[in-house]
C-alpha cells in the first residue's frame, strides 16, 4: 500500500479513536504546555525587552552618543569636536557623602550634576514639577537639588530641608520621579542626588585625580544613521587616539541590563527545557499507559492483517495531534507573557517592555516541544509495533517485551541529539549551554540507575514479618513497578532544587556572616595627597585599635594588549569583564602584604626603567597573557604602556583592598590622583562605627566613605531577590516533575486495581493495602530524596567551592526540606490515587483476568 493511502487511513482511524476525548493525556498536555510556555514566554519576554530597549535608545541613553572620561574634563580640541557633532548635554557623577546642615547625620550618595541642556530625549520627572532654575538655581546661599524617596526616608529630611555637599548647602526642592537615562549609568549602591554642574563645581569635590565621570551626550541632527554613528566613532577614534573615552550609540544603550537579561533569559530557557525534558518522562508513561489501554484494539487490527507500521502510524499520528494541541497552548501561554511581563516589570526594570507577537521565540519553543515528544513516544510506539496478536491478548501489559527495533531507538537517539545540539545552539553561552545538556543527560543515566539499584536493594532485601512491608518491597522491584518512573520524574527536580537552594545558601552565609568577618569596617576614597597624613591622625585618634591601609589610585581603561586593540581580541567570558570600562590602578614599590607571586619577580626598589606591571594570576590566564606580555592602559588622557613583570594571587573574597593591575611606581611619575584607604577594626561596635564616620565626613567633606556593612546588606537583598526568581524559575521544573509523577501513579492504576482485588479477594484488609502501598511511596520517596541531597550538594559544591571560590557548607535545614517535600508528594500523591483503586468491586476485575 502507497504511504500515502497508508498515512490517510492512518490518520482516519486516528480520528476515531480519538472520539472518546483525551481522557489519560491530561498530564501529557499538561507537560508539554507547560515546558513551551516556559521556553516560548522567557525568550518573547527577552526579546519584548530588547526591543524596549532599542526602541527608546536615544531616551534610555540620553542622547544619541555618549562620551564617557573618567577623573578629567574633555580637552578644548576634544570639546570643540563634539559640540561640532550636534546639541550637547554634559553631566558629571560621582560618589560623596550628603550630610545633614548641622552635621548631625550622613548618607553616601551617587551625586549628578547636570547642565542646563539636560536631558536631550526624555524628560526629567520631579515632584513637584520645577523648571530647571527654581530646581536647581542658586536661592539664599543654596543650590537646589532633587532626591528619591529613600534618600528622604535613610536621613529622616524633607522638602525645603537643606543637605551639605562638600562645602555647598543644597536645598531639596522636589523629589527625584523618573531620571530618563539612569539605566545607561548602571546599578548604584547608593540613592541619586541630582544637582546642577554649577552647585558640584561650587563643593570643591573636583580636585586632581578625583573619581569623577563626565559624560557627554550627543542629539545628532535628524536623519543621522547607524552609518554616520560608526563613522564618527571611527573619527573619534581616529582624530584624539589617547583620549581614553568611551563611546556608546542609541543602539547600545543599556548594555549590562542587555547583558543581564540575556544571561537570565539563557538560564530560564535550560530551566524550560529541563522542564519539558522531565515531562518527556511524562510523555513516555502516557503513551505507554494508553497503548497498555488499547491492547484489544492492537490486536484485531493485527488479526485482521494490519501491519505493525500502519500500527505505529496510527497510534503515532495520534500522540502528534495531542502533542499539537498542548504546543499550541504553550504557545498561547507564551505569546501572552510579554503583554503580561510590560506592566508587572515596570518596578523592577526600567525599561517598557514591547508587547507583541515574537514568531522566532515562538518557533523555537514549539520546536522543542515536537522533539521531546518524538524522543520520548518512540520507543513504547516501537514496543507496541513489534508485539504479536497472541501476546497482546494473553499479557498484562506491554512490560517485559524487551527493546524495539533498532531503527526505533536509532531514531529516538538522532532526536535527542538533535534536540541537546539545538539547546546550545540557540544559547548565547554555549559552553553554559553544553555544560547543562551533559549534565541533564548524565542525571537522567544516573537516576535511571538508581531507579535499577533501588529495585535491586528491594530483591536482595531480607524476607521481613510485616505483611504491608513485605508487600510494598515486592511493589518496588516487580515487573511494571513504578520506581524508575518515580525516580526519574521527582529525581531531576528536586536535585535541580537543592542544588540551587544550597548555592543561594552558601552565598548568604558568605555574604551576611563570613565576609563581614573578614572584611574591613570602612573603605575611604578620593582622599587628596595632600591630605593622607592628616586623615592618618584623624583614624588613629578615633580608630586607635584599628588596622589602617592606604594607597595610591587612579582609574585607567585597557586599550591595548601586546599592541592589539581589546576590542579586537576575544577572551573567554569570565575574563571579560577585566577588558570592559574602567579598572582601578595603583602603584607599589614593595610587594603587598599578604600577596603570593605565582610567576615572576618584583621590581627592585628604586625601579627607573620602562613601565611594570604586576597582573592577577587568575585574570592573566583568562585574558592568555603571559610574563613579557605588554598592556596599555589610557590614564588621564595618556596611553601608558607596560611589561608583565610576574603574576600574583588575588584574594578578592577577603573584599580588602586589591587590584588586578599594580604598576611600578615610575610608571604614573607626577600623575595627580587620590588615595584610597580600608579600615579593619573587629572591636569596633555599630556606635563607635556611627562615630567615626560623623568625624571623617566633618573633617573630610570631599572623602567618600562606604561602610562595609551597609553595601553588604544591599547586596544580600539583591542576592535574595535573584535567588527567588531563580528558585521560581526552577519551580517550573519541579511543577513538571510532580505531574510526571502524578501520570506515572495513574498509569500504574490499572495494575495495582488487579492487584489490589487479588489481594482482597485472599483476604488483605484495606487498611493492610493502605499501609502497603504507603510504605512503597515512603521508600521509594525517601531513595529518590537521598539522591537528590547528594548529587544536589556535589553540584552545589561544584559551582561554589570551585567556580565562586567559596568556603562550601551542607546545610541541614535544606536536607530536612528535601525529605519532607518528597515524602509528602510521593506518599500524598499515591494515596489520592490508591483511594479509587481500593473501591473497585472485585467480580468486575476477575472476569476480566
């Protein structure tokens, strides 16, 4: 017969079949909807938000270039070349301390001083709206300024309140709404103070070598094209080679929030994959539940000459079209998650997202949806395929039949090939990706075998006395039992869990207990040369148990390595970052305390001869330099140039004061630039701490200082809310998990209701059947908890002890959880289904047997 005379009969009987709803495919749909929904809405979502963010470029950037120096104004030249260009608007931000008129409190501060043409797109949003004279003018002897309200909540002031900044008086006028351009600035650690470049200039915080970014923003004349912004980068670039500065387009306006959301984006997409991935488990339990089911069918048709491919097609065909109908719904749930996403992430992202129709987030989500199902409907379709009449009528079930045929478990392999060489090539980290496909596949080996060995242990076990014991372990290894399918399903959530909860653990524990510990108190910045001994004093008199430790810095941006512009070498992504804005630099004649050499010799004393520089061990390998290697970095507007004397280990989890870069100390000769200082004092108490900053911010108005303790805590709820988001992402997982189990506890129904009117009719009690069947949950839930603590902690000690670096802990608390949740989903959920298989009338059954 033709395929195609044989497709369309298949697909006729199909549709027959099909007549009596979708009754045992609930969980099917249930899986498959839920994974391309989690696939197809993360990526709409990510890219709904990428197009917010090209779509309001010139607003979210502020203009439509910027041009970043750090710790100088541009030159006359360079400023003539930019006002040439269009309409310009300049800003300058730095970190200071606002303290209260009297003295009496202070807050450090991310301050913004603006000029008159600001903002060039967007508008400036302040409650109550001002014009920009009554905002930020000159009025009885202060400057005007505009704050958020946690500015106004952490020093308890409020309008009309007056705030010193270095050594002007700022009046607050109105509160700080909606800043138009922060998200092109970054995250800050401290509230926004936004003041007029006339009041910053009038604090005399700008001093040599103060930590200062000015920005340049440029409204280029309409009709200007991604052509004319390459070529006048390629002039800049070209016209002023040691200007240092940073050039950014419309076009790449937010790129760490662009970054952020495309990491997060990568994740939740493994996560959905993952999801869908265990609810292929699901898949698998249903067709073969439904195909047990259809033994009767199977079995005329084969009597009355069909053959086993028009068999498969069949039944084929039918999985296809219920696996259609769960895609779609995915889809739909998908399709509206970016509409969902613009109004609840407004408070949380600074950026609308663009609601709309995403077909290739849509596609690729759908895609994986058709794969899963074919790599997990194959085998028991072969199975099914393969079986004789005779048999079908004599057996149980399609259990114990042995493998298909191997073009069906060729096939089934091609597919999950296919789908693990999809999942990395859509990624944008493929090394993540392909780390986290092999470890998907090495789980699921992994659970299969201790699905094989939990069977193994309940056939070795000693005979026990307890009927309802001895009857549960019989359950466990028996033909058609279901502990392969309970391990697998609830095993790769829950280690997927503990893995992440252990992380998330480990990193508090760091953050709120073994870093503040190790830490310093204070760290001072921009401290004037001129200054330094009398700040000495200063600590000593109120600090006298206190370690004191200061050096020099400036800020530098790598240009060059051996001669190559770093925009043109590609280094691995965790080194990255060392090549992207500005680093902080120091000088040293002596090796630093508590510093290891890896590779390499120190600079004599005294040192005259061309530029060294010291290079962090870690970093170095990153980036592939090696001892001899040059670099150059642009330091006030002068590209410096100098040779790898040695590498050294960095510490950075001990968050003292540590540099990736020291340079030999004729290398920056005559260079203005401040001083940075770190306080440790382990005796000091939160009074004393209270104390000592009053003194330095009085003393020191232009000093910034940061108080270990209060960045720590920021970062400890930022690591919170990440952890959440992650743990709710990887919920979905566990949500697919739970109903894999749930369909493996309904498939195997149909089996324990045999069982169960055998065991009755010889005379079990229903309580002796409840205590039976709930001591093989137990176990079986208990095996697959222990699993997922110990491959959960190795992971977990994986990422944190040897990518992050960190002390690793197991944490009982997160061993308890597991155990109880597995226990009271495994046993709870196997009840429900038990209760209904106890309250079949026997003589119904028998007949049947």
């Amino acid at each position: 017969m033709p395929f195609s005379r044989t497709l369309k009969l298949a697909i006729r009987f199909s549709l027959r079949e099909m007549r009596g709803g979708l009754s045992g495919f609930l969980i099917f749909l249930a899986c498959i909807a839920l994974g391309v929904a989690a696939i197809g809405g993360v990526n709409s979502v990510a890219r709904a938000i990428t197009a917010g963010v090209a779509n309001q470029g010139q607003t979210l950037l502020g203009g439509d270039l910027a041009f970043q120096i750090n710790q100088r104004d541009a030159t006359g030249a360079e400023r003539a070349f930019l006002d040439g260009l269009g309409s310009v608007s300049h800003s300058a931000s730095m970190r200071s301390m606002a303290r209260l008129e009297d003295g009496s409190d202070q807050a450090l501060v991310e301050a913004k001083a603006v000029d008159d043409a600001y903002p060039l797109y967007g508008a400036l949003e302040t409650e109550p709206a001002l014009s920009k004279q009554e905002l930020f003018g000159e009025k009885s002897g202060a400057f005007g300024a505009a704050a958020p309200d946690v500015l106004f909540e952490r020093l308890k002031v409020k309008l009309g309140d007056r705030l010193k900044l270095g050594s002007a008086v700022f009046e607050l006028r109105a509160r700080l709404v909606t800043e138009p351009d922060a998200v092109s600035e970054g995250f800050g650690f401290a509230p926004r103070l936004m003041i007029s470049t006339e009041g910053l200039a009038a604090t005399g915080l700008i001093q040599p070598g103060s930590l200062v970014e000015n920005a340049y923003k440029i409204r280029l004349p309409a009709g200007a094209d991604e052509q004319r912004l390459k070529a006048i980068q390629d002039q800049a670039a070209r016209d002023f080679p040691e200007a240092g500065w940073s050039i950014r387009t419309r076009g790449n306006a937010a790129p760490a929030l662009s970054a952020n959301i495309e990491r997060f984006s990568q994740f939740l997409t493994l996560v959905g994959l993952t999801a869908l991935v265990v609810g292929g488990v699901g898949v698998a339990n249903a067709v073969r539940a439904y195909l047990d089911g259809k033994r009767g069918v199977i079995a005329t048709f084969k009597s009355l000459g069909a053959s086993g491919g028009f068999v498969f097609t069949v039944y084929l065909v039918q999985i296809l079209m219920i696996a259609a109908l769960g895609i779609v719904l995915g889809l739909v749930l998908g399709a509206l998650m970016p509409f969902a996403a613009s109004a609840a992430l407004q408070s949380v992202i600074p950026v609308p997202a663009e609601g709309g129709f995403y077909p290739g987030a849509l596609g690729m989500a759908a895609l994986f949806g058709l794969l899963v199902t074919l790599a997990f409907a194959l085998l028991p379709l072969g199975r099914a395929r393969d079986v004789p009449a005779t048999a079908l009528f004599r057996e149980m079930g399609l259990e114990g039949r042995g493998l298909p045929r191997p073009v069906y478990i060729a096939a089934t392999v091609g597919i999950a090939l296919l789908l693990a060489a999809l999942a990395i090539l859509f990624s944008g980290d493929r090394r993540i990706a392909s780390i986290f496909v092999g470890a998907t596949i090495f789980a699921f080996l992994v659970l299969r075998l201790v699905g094989s060995l939990v069977q193994w242990a309940a056939r070795k076990s000693p005979r026990v006395r307890s009927v309802a014991l001895r009857l549960a372990i019989g359950n466990i290894h028996r033909p058609g039992a279901l502990t392969p399918s309970v391990v697998l399903s609830l095993g790769l959530g829950l280690t997927l869990l503990v893995t992440l909860a252990l992380i998330d653990g480990n990193l508090r524990q760091q953050i709120s207990g073994s870093l503040p510990e190790k830490a310093p108190n204070f760290f001072f910045v921009d401290i004037q040369s001129s200054d330094v001994d009398a700040f000495s004093t200063l600590i000593g008199k109120e600090a006298p148990n206190g370690a004191l430790v200061k050096v020099p810095m400036l800020r530098g941006r790598m240009m060059a390595l051996n001669g190559v512009d770093v925009d043109k070498v590609k280094v691995p992504t965790e080194g990255a970052w060392v090549l992207k804005g500005d680093r902080g630099l120091t000088y040293d004649e002596k090796l630093p305390e508590n510093t290891t050499l890896t590779e390499g010799t120190w600079w004599p004393a005294n040192y005259t001869g061309e530029p060294l520089v010291s290079f962090s061990a870690e970093e170095g390998k990153q980036i592939g330099l090696k001892l001899g290697d040059t670099i150059t970095v642009n330091v006030l507007g002068r590209n410096v140039t100098a040779r790898i004397a040695n590498f050294r280990q960095v510490q950075w989890e001990t968050m003292g004061i540590n540099f990736v870069m020291v340079f030999s100390p004729n290398t920056f000769a005559g260079a203005p630039h401040g001083w940075m200082a770190a306080l440790t004092d382990k005796n000091a108490s939160t009074a004393d701490d209270a104390r000592l900053l009053n003194a330095v911010t009085r003393a020191f108005p232009a000093v910034t200082t940061v108080r270990v303790k209060d960045a720590l805590d920021v970062v400890n709820r930022l690591v919170g809310q990440l952890g959440t988001a992650i743990r709710a992402a990887a919920g979905v997982a566990l949500i697919a998990s739970v109903l894999v189990l749930a369909g493996a506890l309904a498939a195997g129904n149909r089996a324990r209701v045999h069982d169960a009117v055998v065991l009755k009719t010889l005379g079990a009690t229903r309580r002796t059947l409840i205590s039976a069947f709930s001591l093989e949950y137990m176990l079986i839930g208990l095996a697959t908890a222990i699993f997922a603590l110990a491959a959960g902690g190795v992971a977990a000690w994986f990422v944190v002890a040897r990518i992050m670096t960190l002390p690793s802990h197991f944490m009982p608390d997160v061993a308890v959880a597991t155990i109880a949740f597995s226990l009271v989903i495994t046993v709870g959920m196997g009840l429900a289904g038990t209760w209904r298989v106890l309250g079949h009338k026997a003589a119904p059954v028998l007949r049947n047997l």
